[in-house]
C-alpha cells in the first residue's frame, strides 16, 4: 500500500520539490529513500510494540504535525538524504518537511472510514515486520518464553 502510493505522488511532489531545487533525474531516489525512510521507522515502532501508536495516526486520533513517530520519520529521511544523496542539510530539511507529510496525509486519506486495525497495519508494512526473525514482533514474544 505505502509503495504505491509514494509513487503515485511523483508527478505532483516532483513539481513542488522542483522549486526547492531537486531535479526530475532525483526524484526516484527522493522517493525511494522516503519509502524506505518511512517503512524502516514504521516497523521498528511495531517491533517495538508500539501498534498503537501508528494506528492512532491513520484513525485520526493524532494530528500528523503532532505525531512523535512523523517526526522522527522527517528526522531520519532528512539524515538519509544527506548520506545517500548528497543533498545540503537546508535542502533535506525542506524536502523531507515536504516530502513525510505530504505522504502521510494520502495514507490517511486513502484509510477506510472505518479506520485501521491490525490486520490493516500487518498489510501496509508487510507481515516480515510481524511474522519474520528476531527483531519481529511474534520473534520478541518469542524471547519473552
């Protein structure tokens, strides 16, 4: 789900990032460092137990400018653009404050009336974050027994 539709928003976010100076050659990379910026940070706050967290962000019990878990996902996907794609600390900062909202607000809007539930979650992050090694969720209740 979240692959999709980060790649539905190339063509409009390519047109607002444009005017911050990324070039059409980088938005493939812009948006690949944002998917997996986004999907890293959101299974290692489901690994690390905090399911409720994210399903209180796309149920609209937490404002995304508000959310601990955006925030840090705008934090990291500023780092990743500088290590990865050599962009200026000002540049990251402006695109990843475009980029993580701009993202999460089409997630929320294409989240049934009825919200998520975990079974949604397992789908939107792939079920390796639930089901799949160690650092997964059933691997943590595992090493609890």
């Amino acid at each position: 789900m979240i692959e999709s539709i980060i790649q539905s928003t190339k063509i409009e976010l390519g047109k607002e990032l444009s005017k911050n100076g990324v070039k059409s050659n980088q938005m493939d990379d812009v948006l690949g460092v944002a998917q997996d910026t986004i999907l890293k940070n959101f299974k290692s706050s489901a690994t690390g137990g905090d399911l409720d967290g994210i399903l209180n962000l796309f149920n609209g019990k937490q404002s995304i400018t508000g959310s601990p878990l955006v925030k840090s996902v705008i934090n990291d996907y500023s780092f990743q653009l500088i290590s990865k794609l050599g962009f200026s600390k000002s540049m990251s900062k402006t695109v990843a404050n475009t980029v993580i909202p701009f993202i999460m607000n089409l997630i929320n809007k294409k989240t049934p009336d009825t919200g998520l539930n975990n079974n949604d979650l397992i789908s939107m992050l792939g079920s390796s974050a639930f089901t799949g090694g160690k650092n997964s969720v059933l691997g943590k209740l595992k090493n609890l027994f």
